[in-house]
C-alpha cells in the first residue's frame, strides 16, 4: 500500500520539473550543508540554476525568518497532531517505541533512499515546458497540449475555479480560458499544484487524515507564498510555490515510511505521538535530500537548508505558517484572536498577513 502513496510522488516530479527546468542555466546544486550531510545524493535527473531575486520593495518590513520558522513549526505540529488524533489500541511500549523509531531513521539516513519511496522524474511532458514558458507560445497551444491529459485537464479547471484563483466571474470551463483569466504565470502553478494533488490522496486506513490535511495545507501554503513573493520578491512568484512543494514531500515520506516499518509489527498500533515527532524530527532533511537528487537550483536548496539570507526561505516559512493556521482554524482549533496572537509571536503584522491571505 505504501507503493500506492509514493506512487503517486512521480506526479509531483512533473510539477516541479516545470519550474526547476526553466530555471536551467547548468549551474551545479550547491554543496550539502553540514545539517543534511547524512543524506548524500545518488544520480537520478537534473535541475539547475537561479534567478537573480529582486530588491526588497521599499517600505515593508524584514522579518526574522529563524522566529518565523519556529513559530510555524509549532503551528504544524499542532495540526499533525490533529491528524494523528484517532485513538489506538495496542499500544507499544516505550522501549518498543525507541526501537520502532530507530527503524524509522535508519530506513531515512542512508545514502540512497529507497527507490520504493522515492519520487522518480516522470517523462511527462517536455513540449509543455517549452509552450508553458515561452512567451511566444499562443494559449491555444498550451491548451491543445495540457488537453492530451484528461486527468490534468480536469484538476487544472478545478483549480482556476477555486476561490484560490477566480474571485468571480462566470466559470471556467476551457484550459484557453484559464489562460485568459488567469494568466500563464498562475498557470505554471495550477500545474505543478495539480500534478503533486495525487501523491496525498490516502490509501492507507491508518491515519489518513494525515494526507489529505498535508495536502490542504500544502494548496494553501503555495497560493500565500506566492502572494508573499509578489509583495517582496516579484520574479520569486512561481519560485515559491515550488519550494512549498519540495518541503511537503518530506512529511509524506516519513509519515508513509512509519506506517510501514508498523505494518512490520502488527501487534502495535501506530503512535500518533511518535508519528508527529518523527514529521517534526526527519521531514526537512528528506525534502533536502529528494531536492538535492533532483540538482535543484542553488536557491532552492539554500531556501529548504534554512538560509535565512535567502529570500525564497521566508516565503517558504510564512506561505506554511499562513497554511496551517488557515487549517487550524477552519478546524476551530484556534480562533481568530489565537491566530492574531501567533502571527505577532512570529513578528508578523495581522494587516500584512491578511492582505497575503485576501491576495
């Protein structure tokens, strides 16, 4: 079953292929961090190169990016732990637990991730690219080669009707109108949103809110990084969008990873508790690992390491931050005051985040 799940991920390839292969310049991924060396790459595809980031508009505030990053990470163990809430018999013990856990890292801290759980590159799709980023490619074109695929047809239309991308308006029933309506720069992201869709859809009866409520933060958490880009960092737009979806592949790996190594031993339900430690614990270095096998632009890499000189790392923070108290609160787990309250203890103002949000 865990093959059904990560089966999926191959989709998720095609949509940050889209952006990652217009980045391509042949600038070689940078060197792994000192926090990352434990996951070394193995030869898979290529991606490369950067786009210089625009100035900082005048008059908006910096932003501590450490703060804002443990702040979010707070935010989303709260939800994982809402995912995980589904009370479970058999419990193991605290020792059974460790070794449980050891089974789990050592399944992750290898320098080759198993093929079983690692997303391949699709071959999808390399006449979409070219028509998808060239500017002389007329919208019927990229219509014609978006419709060869039924299944992606039909998300990108879901898509541009979502209240993410169209405030109003009769609906959007043609790829060419989604063109006209929302542009081919919001395009390249309803592509790469639709294409990772798949990959969190659950197939597993343990825990499946999990996927799903990854997912929702996930759709959430591009559309408010790309608004906070937009404010900031203009040419960062798409950018942004991809390194939330890099970040979300880590904690479907090791929440698939985990129910797997407990399949092994059905005597004990799966801990909710350990399973929220080990997302917190293992997901960013695998989403640093599957980034660095795909020779990632520098940026990327740098944004998903943490570097806090990185632009497209506080976009990454806040486009999360902004998704899982979105969640949390539709949950009504949190109420607006605590929403308030969390975003000034990441020094971020209410009035900025909600223009983000209304963008």
């Amino acid at each position: 079953m865990l093959a059904i799940v990560i089966s999926g991920a191959g989709i998720l390839a095609v949509g940050v292929w889209l952006g990652l292969r217009l980045l391509r310049s042949g600038a070689a991924a940078g060197p792994p961090t000192a926090a990352s060396a434990s996951l070394r790459s193995h030869p898979n595809v290529g991606f490369a190169a950067a786009v210089a980031p625009d100035s900082t508009e005048p008059g908006l505030s910096a932003v501590d990016v450490d703060r804002i990053r443990t702040v979010s990470k707070q935010a989303a163990d709260r939800l994982w732990k809402l995912a995980f809430a589904a009370p479970s018999q058999n419990q193991a013990s605290e020792l059974v637990n460790r070794r449980i856990r050891d089974n789990i890292v050592a399944k992750l801290q290898v320098d080759t991730l198993d093929e079983k759980y690692f997303p391949r590159r699709p071959t999808l799709m390399p006449q979409l690219l070219q028509a998808v980023n060239d500017p002389r490619a007329a919208s019927e074109k990229i219509a014609r080669i978006i419709a060869h695929d039924p299944v992606l047809t039909a998300e990108v239309l879901r898509l541009a009707n979502s209240t993410l991308h169209r405030a109003a308006g009769p609906p959007i029933e043609t790829i060419q109108r989604a063109i006209v309506v929302c542009g081919v720069d919001a395009l390249r992201g309803m592509l790469a949103t639709a294409m990772l869709q798949p990959v969190f859809r659950a197939t597993r009866k343990n825990f499946p809110r999990l996927p799903r409520m990854l997912w929702e933060r996930t759709e959430h958490a591009t559309r408010a990084a790309e608004s906070y880009a937009l404010e900031r960092h203009p040419r960062d737009r798409f950018e942004s969008q991809l390194v939330v979806l890099l970040s979300a592949l880590g904690p479907l790996v090791v929440y698939s990873v985990t129910l797997d190594v407990y399949a092994r031993n059905p005597h004990f339900s799966p801990n909710g508790d350990l399973c929220v430690a080990l997302i917190g614990d293992l997901a960013p270095q695998i989403s640093r690992h599957i980034a660095r096998n795909w020779e990632t632009s520098p940026r990327l890499l740098a944004a998903l390491d943490g570097d806090a000189a990185e632009p497209l790392t506080a976009a990454l923070h806040v486009g999360e931050l902004l998704g899982s108290l979105s969640l949390l609160e539709s949950q009504t787990v949190i109420s607006g005051a605590e929403r308030r309250k969390v975003l000034d203890s990441a020094g971020l103002s209410e009035e900025s985040m909600s223009r983000i949000c209304a963008a």
